[in-house]
C-alpha cells in the first residue's frame, strides 16, 4: 500500500487547488516605494509618456520633493501626473499587472488624490485594457472611466463617469452616482468579466452606480481577452494635477480552467497509482 502516500499527496494537491481556484489571486501589485523620488517610474512593466514635455510631468514622489506625496506616512512614495493643458500632448502613466496574457476576469484597485481645481474643468482618465503604446487607448480599452478636477456646466467637482458601447471611444460618456473626494485619498475599484462583458466598480467602498444599475458595459469590444494593463492620463480645458499609489491587481481563474486542472491532477493520480501497482 505504499501508493497510497503519494495518491493522499495528489488529493491534497487536487483539494487545495480546487479551493484556491474559487477565490482571487494576486498578480500585480506597486506601490511606488522602489523607485527615486523625481525620476519617472520605470521598468519592464511601466510605459511613461510625455513626462518633461510642454510642462506635462510624470514622476515618483515623496515627502522631499515639490509637490509632496499626499497620500503620508513615513517615506511613502507615489506618482505625480501633471497635464499642462497647453500641450497637444496628455502625460501618462501606463503599468502592465500580468505576463501571461490578459486577465479575462479580475479586479484592479488603487488610490488616487486629485487636486480640485475651482477655475474649471480638467478630467483624470482611467483606461484598461490592451492597450498599447498609442497616445489614445480609449478607443480600445475594455473599460474608461474619468473623474472631475472641476465644476462644469452638468455637474459638480468630482463627478465620476464611464464610457459604454462605444465604437470609437469618444463621446459616449455617462455619469455615475458618486464623486471622488477631491483633495483626498481616495480608493477605486474596477472589476471586469469577460464572459458577462461586464464592468463593476466602488469608490471608497460604495458601489459605482447609475440609478439601480450597478453592471456597465464594456467601452468597446476591442480588449476581446480582457485586461492587461491600466493606464493613469487626463485631458480637459483645464491643467490637471493627480497622484497614483498601491495599484494592484487580481485574477479570477476561470471554472473551466480548474476543471481541466482537476481532470489532469486526476488522470496524473490514476498515472501514479498503475505505476505503483506495476512497480511492486
Ligand atoms: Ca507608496
């Protein structure tokens, strides 16, 4: 009966994976504390653009530099994103949270402090996505939503917004419920499902609404896969001003994916247990 220690080994395996795939997984997290305050972040999974150009500025804060990071406590460090609205250019900060192919249903969550801006309306802008290197990923994200710096002529500073159903990622804005807290921290979750090809979210733990609807469509049907990158930019008649820390991300692998798993750790045990029998 010596199989019968390797086969318990296999039910382990097979229970604890079976438990583990029902429940979120980490895959990414930053939190901004590796990089040098006053450098862009950088690295294999950070895309910068337009940081230094026309007064647009990207780069890693903490309580030495001008600004300071908001967010405090001892040494913490974040990301500056500042849009001269000036430049024909808008600054961002673009961060890729998986290596083996876009996450099909997940959340990403982080915190965000935006400047108010009492003289009009500037606009933070969230993409994700697939989303490439072009200066525009509205158009192709899976989700956007936008956050008021400001007041304007339909709504009041912090005023959240997500665009749906749009073929071109343009106009098709619609405005949440809620308002980000402008002036301090504030955490958002977005969640994303590709089989429902729906998009949920919560800003400092509420859930993001529109009247009773609380599931948004995708803005366009161009990130097929799902998600692999966020992207942090901005745009507007207004500068905008606005600071990113504790981005992370999580999988929900998909119950066909534990299935198979499953079915191959059982065959492998079968495997295992012939060759125990042929072996004695
Ligand atoms: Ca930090």
């Amino acid at each position: 009966m010596k199989y019968s220690t390797g086969l318990l080994t296999i039910l382990t395996l097979t229970s604890t994976l079976f438990a583990t795939q029902a429940s979120a997984q980490l895959v990414y997290e930053n939190n901004f504390q590796q990089y040098t305050p006053g450098d862009a972040p950088s690295g294999t999974d950070v895309f910068v653009k337009y940081n230094g150009r026309d007064g647009n500025l990207v780069y890693v804060v903490d309580s030495s530099t001008t600004p300071a990071d908001p967010f405090g406590g001892v040494g913490n460090k974040s990301m500056y994103v500042h849009y001269d609205h000036t430049s024909s250019k808008t600054p961002a900060g673009q961060f890729t949270v998986t290596n083996t192919g876009a996450i099909a249903k997940g959340t990403i969550s982080f915190d965000i402090y935006i400047d108010g801006d009492p003289t009009g309306t500037g606009l933070v802008e969230v993409n994700l996505g697939q989303l490439g290197i072009l200066d525009a990923v509205r158009a192709s994200s899976l989700t956007t939503i936008q956050i008021q710096t400001g007041s304007n002529p339909d709504n009041d500073p912090g005023k959240i917004r997500i665009f749906q159903n749009s073929a071109s990622g343009g106009s098709t804005a619609y405005y949440m419920d809620q308002f980000a807290v402008l002036d301090a921290v504030n955490t958002i979750t977005l969640s994303w499902d590709i089989d429902t090809k729906k998009v949920t979210g919560t800003i400092n733990g509420e859930s993001m609404t529109i009247g009773s609807t609380s599931e948004f469509d995708f803005t366009t049907q161009l990130s097929p896969d799902g998600v692999s990158q966020v992207r942090y930019t901005s745009t507007g008649v207004q500068d905008v001003s606005y600071f990113v820390d504790n981005i992370s991300a999580t999988a929900i692998p998909e119950p066909s994916h534990s299935v198979l798993a499953l079915g191959a750790l059982l065959v492998l045990g079968i495997g295992y247990r012939r060759h125990r029998r042929s072996v004695r």
